[in-house]
C-alpha cells in the first residue's frame, strides 16, 4: 500500500507527467526524460530516478539503497551501507 501511494505522489506531483506502463514481468515502470519510476511486484521493489543538469542520475529505491550514476559509471550505496563502485577501469565494493 505504502508503494502505491509513492507511485500516486510520483505521478501527480507538478513537475511529472509522465506515461506509465507494465512489461511482460509485471513490472510497471513510468517516465517523461528527466524523471522516472517503478514498481517490480516480484521484488516488492519500487525505484525513482531523476537526472540533474549535470547528466547525473540519482536512483533511489523504497528498500533504502542510492545509485548516482553517468555515463555507464557510478556509485551504489545499498541500505546495508555497503559502497560498490563501476569507474571506466574497474568495479569493486567495500
């Protein structure tokens, strides 16, 4: 329920109007260029991303983690607080 009502605030907030549809996995994924959002029933999972002037885009997910990423390379810091990275030469986590 708390997932819907993040999708319904997502969705009506002035900024984003977005077109919405469910993929063949049941997954209901939003998006209007600059924000975008989803819900994956099998996970329980809901995510919102939205790309600053920068380029960067910040994903956050209803289970606490953070993705800021650009370009094929960013930075995951999961709820755990675990830190993972992805750089033009290598991966890694500590």
């Amino acid at each position: 329920m708390k997932v819907l009502f993040v999708l319904i605030a997502f969705a009506l907030s002035s900024n984003v109007f977005a077109e919405c549809t469910t993929n063949a996995r049941g997954m209901t994924e939003c998006n209007n260029g600059q924000a975008a959002g989803g819900y994956n029933p099998n996970t329980g999972n809901a995510w919102r991303a939205q790309k600053n002037q920068n380029g960067v885009t910040t994903t956050t997910t209803s289970k606490g983690g953070e993705a800021k990423t650009k370009n094929g390379k960013g930075v995951y810091k999961s709820p755990s607080g675990k830190t993972c990275y992805r750089t033009a030469n290598g991966q890694g986590c500590n």
